[in-house]
C-alpha cells in the first residue's frame, strides 16, 4: 500500500464442489489456497452448498475470510460464494443472496466502494434460452448500485466463448473487434457489456495465448476461456494486470483468473482519470517508403514463426493481431494533425 493507493487482488474460480457434506475441508483448501496467494476476494462458482448463509474460516496461518455461499434449497447444485480477507482495510454488508447462481455485495475498501457480484451462467449447451434470459435479468438487477459512488465489478464462470478473449483486443463495451469464434452465451456476455459499459479486463493485457485459457479437458486436448472478469473503466484504469493462475489446484479443470488493482484511497487520487491504453494510430501510408517496408516485413515474419509453433497461425484473429503489432513496431505513428487530415477534417 502507497499513500495514495491500496493494492488488492479479486480473483475467480469454478471450484466443481465445495464438498458440503466432507464438513468443510474441501473450503478450507480452497482457503488456504486463496491465502497463500494473497488475494482479498475470490468469488466461488458451482460450490454446491445448500440454500445461503455465511461462516468464518479460520486458517492455522493466523489469517481468517468469510465465506458466503448461495445455493438451491434442497438439491446441492450449482451455486456460487464469495471468500473475503478478514482485515481492518476491508468491511462488508450483508450479500444479496439473488439467486443460486447470482451473489451481490456491497464492499469498502480503505473508503472505496465496490458493488461486486459473483455469478455462474448456465452451461452453453445444455442451458436453454428461458434459463440464460433469466440469468441474464437477474444479473442486471443485481448491477443497481446502493451509492452513487459505487463502482461495478463481476467475476464468474459465464461459459461464453469469444476470440476477443484470446488477445489483448481491448474489450471495453464501446469498440467493435472482429469476432470469427462466438457461441451464444458469448454474444450474450459481450451485450451486456455493451449496455453496462464494461470492460472485460483480461483483453487489456498481452499475454501468451497458452496462458489465458480458464479451462481445459481431463485429456488437455481442449482448452477455452470461459470465466472473465468484467469492470467499469474507471477501475480499468487502476488494473495493473489480468492473468490466469493455471498452477492453483482445486481438483477442478478450471483455472483462477485473478486482477491486480490499485484503488485510489485518497480524494486526490480518486480524480486522477487515466484515460485506457489503447493502440495508437499509425501512419499505414508510411508502407509506400521502401525504408518503413524493410522493417514492417521481418516483423511480419517473426510473428509467423512463432504463433506457427504454436499452431495458432491458421486463427484469422491472429493474423490481424500479428499484423497490429508489427505496425506499432515499425511505423511511424499519427499526431492529432495528420489524424484530422486522414479522417478527412479541414484544419485551420
């Protein structure tokens, strides 16, 4: 922690049963697990805990969270919960227990609120379109803010399937990206994005396609992203990294997907507005020099061979991210004069 900001890590994971009726152990895994990582909250999905409520794990390392968990009545099916580091920095409300696939909570961090939500959507297959209507409905009642000052952030396992994820694509609601591979539910997740205006986190950053997948099959023959991270672009502006922890095991076949944020914790921090990083505009004119062309092409290249080994090469998204990056490389880039002449704007 600085003067001005407060480190925290939120992360989320598909745990496959909390295992209830083992009397806890199974959480107290998990716990010790989310401790020793350091993260302040996780949210919980297919825990499998009957009905709601809430209890205190205690750890033999000193620290202790509170799990709150939400789930049917009677049958231990999906459900979801939510682990949050006891300390004086972080205090609480009382969740809104929504529903056994949605969790609410209202959370002060060193001053800063947080309306952050836990959910679990239906699988994409074997969900039909009534239980993904209905999911989606109690998700957006679930975003009504209690404080004007309130920031939004959902984590959970939406079974959606985009190419957006798979690059650092810049997903804020807002852009259009290309998008050869969408199933249902992600067009699902990327609309609501749109009509909350949020970011999916983990595209604002560029790691290494074999690192982003949240899921693989027993046989690892079959990897995809399926649990995402979603936040306002004010607090975008405070992530310092997505990623997935793909070393955490819960005897799960998901992976932990985990932000690093700063909040701002002090008046003056929190009016710092750091606009989010996007790609600059470059001067694609600037190929016709042969000079520019020598140097594009090896980029070019050097992409190829190593997404090629990869096997990633024959993806269409990756062709035009080879090509983004060989661009920000070599060519020269737009200032705000040039930028009104290609968009075809008289200046004075």
């Amino acid at each position: 922690m600085t003067n001005n900001y407060f480190g925290i890590k939120i992360g989320s994971v598909n745990i496959q049963s909390g295992k209830e009726m083992l009397g806890g152990s199974k959480m107290y895994t998990v716990c010790r697990e989310i401790s020793e990582r350091n993260i302040h909250i996780c949210g919980l999905q297919e825990v499998r805990y009957r009905n709601s409520g809430k209890k205190v794990i205690d750890l033999d390392n000193g620290e202790s969270y509170t799990f709150m968990w939400s789930g049917p009545k009677k049958r231990r099916l999906a459900g979801v919960g939510l682990l949050i580091k006891n300390c004086k920095e972080i205090s609480f409300d009382v969740p809104d227990f929504l529903d056994l696939r949605i969790i609410a909570v209202n959370i002060m961090i060193n001053g800063f609120k947080l309306r952050l939500i836990n959910s679990y959507s239906p699988t994409n297959c074997d969900g039909s379109d009534i239980q993904k209507d209905l999911f989606y409905r109690m998700l957006k009642k679930a975003c009504t803010k209690h404080n004007k000052h309130q920031k939004l952030v959902i984590l959970g396992d939406f079974n959606a399937t985009t190419s957006i994820s798979l690059h650092q694509s810049y997903f804020d609601g807002k852009n259009v990206v290309e998008d050869p591979n969408c199933n249902d539910n992600g067009s699902r997740i990327k609309s609501f994005c749109r009509e909350k205006q949020l970011c999916m986190s983990q595209t604002f950053f560029d790691h290494p396609i074999e690192e982003r997948y949240t899921w693989e099959s027993p046989n690892k023959n079959t990897k995809k992203v399926l649990d995402y991270i979603l936040v306002e672009p004010y607090i975008q502006n405070f992530v310092s990294d997505c990623y997935v922890d793909q070393k955490i095991t819960f005897e799960t076949d998901h992976h932990l997907v985990l932000a690093e944020i700063s909040l701002p914790i002090t008046k003056k921090s929190r009016r710092i507005y750091c606009k989010p990083t996007t790609p600059t505009k470059v001067n694609i004119k600037a190929l016709h020099e042969q000079e520019t062309k020598l140097n594009f092409l090896p980029e070019i290249t050097k992409g190829i061979r190593i997404n090629k080994r990869e096997k990633t090469i024959f993806q269409h998204h990756v062709l035009i991210n080879i090509m983004t990056k060989a661009a920000d490389v070599t060519l020269p880039k737009l200032d705000k004069k040039n930028i009104k002449q290609e968009n075809g704007q008289s200046i004075e």
